[in-house]
C-alpha cells in the first residue's frame, strides 16, 4: 500500500524581515489577477510570485515565464530568504479556523509519497483531471525542479495512530502563519524512530486524493519524463519517485468538507410553475421564508437533511425555493453506466438531472455557463440577472462517499467536493533533483 518518507524540505528562513503570514499564499488556481496582486503587494517574496508565474491560472503561459519562476527560485535561495533543511524530516502541519461558529483544529503532517498511477497502486482519485492545467504545472515542475505545493491526502486511522505518534512530543510550532483567518503551524520530526511507525502505519493505508489531483497528475508526467531521460525507471530513492503531500487522517476532528454551490447563466425567463410541470412527481418544490441574505443560514438547515435537498435562488424574482427529491433513483435510466452509489450523490443529480435535464433544455437556448462557491452567502451578490440569473445550492458530499467510489474506481462528477480550509502554498517546498 501506501510508501511514505520524509525528506529534507526547504522553506522560508525564520528572520524578522520575513514574515511567514506575508509570504504563503492559496492555492495557485483559486487565484485571480486581483488576488495575486494583494499578495505581492504584502510582500515581494511572496510565493505567489514563483508558484503562479502568469495569468490566468491554469492556462499554459509562454516559456519565458516559467524561466522566471525558476530564475526568482534561484535568487531567493542565493539570498537566504529561502533555505533547505539539513537532514530528512517529517513535518506534522495543523490549520485551526473558525466555521460555523465553532473552532477547528484540522491535524496532518507533510511527508512525501512514493507514486503510483492511477487504478494501480495505493494512490486514489474521485475527480477528473484536464490538459490544460496539468501542462501548465509541468513546465513550472521542469523548469524550477521543485513541487511547489503539496496534494492533500486523506488515510483512514480510526485509532488516530499516526497523528499521536507525530504530535505527542511536539511544543511550540517552529513556523506559524496566518491566512484568511487560518492559523497555519509548522513543526519538524526527526527521531527516526517514530518516522520508522509512521512508515509502517501508512504502510497498509490506501491514500485518497482530497484535492491536488493535477499536482498529482502532473508528478506522475514529471517521472515519466525523468524514466525517459534516464533511459529505464529510476533509482529508488530518486526524488522524482515521490510527491509531496499533506496527509490527514479521515477520522480527524477538523476535516470538514463543503458543498460547492452552482450559479448558472445563460438562463432566459426562468419561472418555478414551469419548472414544477416539468419535474412533474420527481420533485417536491416549496418556496422557502429565507431572507436571500440568509442563504447561508439555509445552506446549513439543507445540510442537515437525510435525503437529496437543494435549495434554487432566483436572481429575477429574488425569491428562494426548496427542491426535496421524491424518486429513490432518478439518474437510473440517466446514467445506468454508474453505481447506484454514484447515482445518488447530490453533486450528480444537480448536474446530471436538476441542471441538465430540467433547467437547461426549459430556460436555456445554449448550454449554461457555471460559476462555483462555497460561500452561500456570497450567492445573492453574485447572482443579480446579468452573469448569472439562478443559483443551485447542494448539501456537502460525505466523506464515505469519496472512500467507497474511489475503492469502487469510479470518479465523481466536477467541483464535488471543497475541503476547508484549503491548504497553504509555502510552508514547505520539495526538491525534485
């Protein structure tokens, strides 16, 4: 199963003029010209400006970029500002948030993973991954020789071994930072001996890809590219073997997963009556009391719900509706190639049913645009009448969900699940070479 080991990370020096709050950054691809230019505007060695070299993300930008990154990379090493560790650590990771009014304390660590592919090893994805962003991070990956930014892996440890072992000596965080009111702490790990009992934990454990599933992919493109150039596989210990990964447990307190809300455009004339005749008995429509500024609110009260709920905001009418599924399998005949289990995510009825089957053949003339948000009460704002005139909100997809089709080798639909907080780029960087 799944092969981990540390590695010597580099990172940002620990100096007063280098303030680690400053200096990570979200996700490259969550990421706009807006928000990459705040980032650098806090600080000029931000890690945006080497980890997303142009816009817009996940577009292939010119070879001239790429070079710069690497060239930035270099200087920052040089400089000091960046440094590499002098021997192989494991570095347990915690995020603490806030979120529905509670506090969170989310517990990983960052190891690296031996790679495999896909469907043949000890590595599972639940969503699909596409040309374009894979080829943009593979010529940022040749060009640096560096992972950048880590997977996110989830492992089962009902027992919460793994996570004991690496926290239960560990004081004061050697780094901390904070971003969008995520405290982020760093430590390091050296005794080899309880880096021995977690290689050996991990080492009946299937890892799941929670998100990262380019990076990802794209390590698996840099190896092959390396097997390549070396003539045959490499050596073992070859760090183009592995990837960089922040793995957390399933059975973590502070793993939370989100729903990702649907804002549709390109809709004409939108009008509940008609949508009601069209899903005739499929569906129970009720308008909702919610205020549209309290759609937040309401994404929670859906949450809670046993079966198949979404709520619908009309940017027209402003007026809120609840959609409960009254058909035990309504993709059956939609999508009969899938597992009962696939049919019956909300994240497929709402694409494959709601949306493709209802919304977009009644109040559509050409396919509908789609915009994402995990934030409910962000929707209202967002859906006025002109980019997007209706809005779809869905309960979270389960974690078992993710477990059991992935073991089942079947692959979510898009934008299925939004782990919080998201991981931050720049608390530790893996050399490849």
């Amino acid at each position: 199963m799944a092969t981990i080991r540390p590695f010597s990370g580099i990172h940002y020096a620990r100096r007063p003029d280098l303030p680690l709050s400053d200096l990570i950054a979200p996700p490259y691809d969550v990421l706009d010209d807006a928000g990459k230019a705040a980032l650098q505007a806090k600080h000029p060695n931000n890690i945006v400006a080497i980890d997303l070299p142009h816009m817009p993300p996940k577009s292939v930008g010119p070879d001239a970029s790429y070079a710069k990154a690497d060239v930035t990379f270099r200087s920052w090493m040089d400089a000091g500002i960046l440094v590499q560790d002098g021997r192989p650590a494991m570095y347990p990771y915690s995020q603490s948030y806030a979120h529905a009014g509670r506090t969170f304390h989310r517990r990983g660590f960052i190891a690296l993973v031996k790679l495999s592919p896909f469907g043949a090893g000890h590595v599972v994805p639940h969503e699909k991954t596409y040309k374009g962003p894979i080829e943009d991070r593979l010529k940022l990956m040749r060009s640096t020789g560096m992972q950048l930014s880590p997977v996110f892996g989830l492992f089962s440890d009902p027992s919460n071994k793994v996570t004991s072992l690496l926290y239960k000596n560990v004081a004061m965080p050697e780094a901390t930072a904070t971003m969008d009111g995520v405290k982020n702490d760093l430590w390091s790990v050296i005794d080899a001996e309880v880096e021995q009992q977690v290689i050996d934990a991990m080492g009946d454990k299937a890892i799941y890809i929670a998100d990262g599933h380019h990076r990802y992919t794209t390590a698996l493109h840099y190896l092959h590219e390396m097997e390549q150039q070396h003539g045959g596989p490499l050596p073992v210990a070859h760090p183009a073997n592995y990837c960089m990964f922040v793995l957390i447990s399933m059975q973590d307190d502070g793993l939370q997963i989100l729903p990702t809300h649907r804002m549709l455009g390109g809709i004409k004339n939108f009008d509940i009556d008609k949508l009601r005749a069209a899903a005739g008995n499929s569906l129970e429509i009720t308008e909702s009391p919610v205020a549209e500024t309290d759609l937040g609110d309401l994404a929670l009260t859906i949450a809670a719900d046993e079966a198949p709920t979404f709520a619908l905001f009309d940017g027209k009418s402003r007026r809120t509706y609840i959609l409960r599924l009254k058909v035990h399998d309504v993709l059956a005949n939609i999508q009969p190639d899938q597992s009962e289990a696939w049919r019956k995510l909300d994240v497929a009825i709402l694409q494959h049913y709601l949306i493709e089957k209802l919304i977009q053949p009644n109040f559509a003339e050409q396919e509908v645009t789609r915009g994402y948000t995990a934030d409910a009460s962000s929707i209202a704002k967002q859906v006025d009448g002109t980019t997007y005139q209706v809005a779809l909100l869905l309960r979270p997809t389960a974690l078992r969900a993710l477990k059991e089709l992935g073991d089942q080798g079947e692959v979510m639909p898009h934008k299925s699940t939004y782990f919080f907080p998201k991981l931050a780029t720049g608390m530790m960087i893996n050399p490849l070479r």
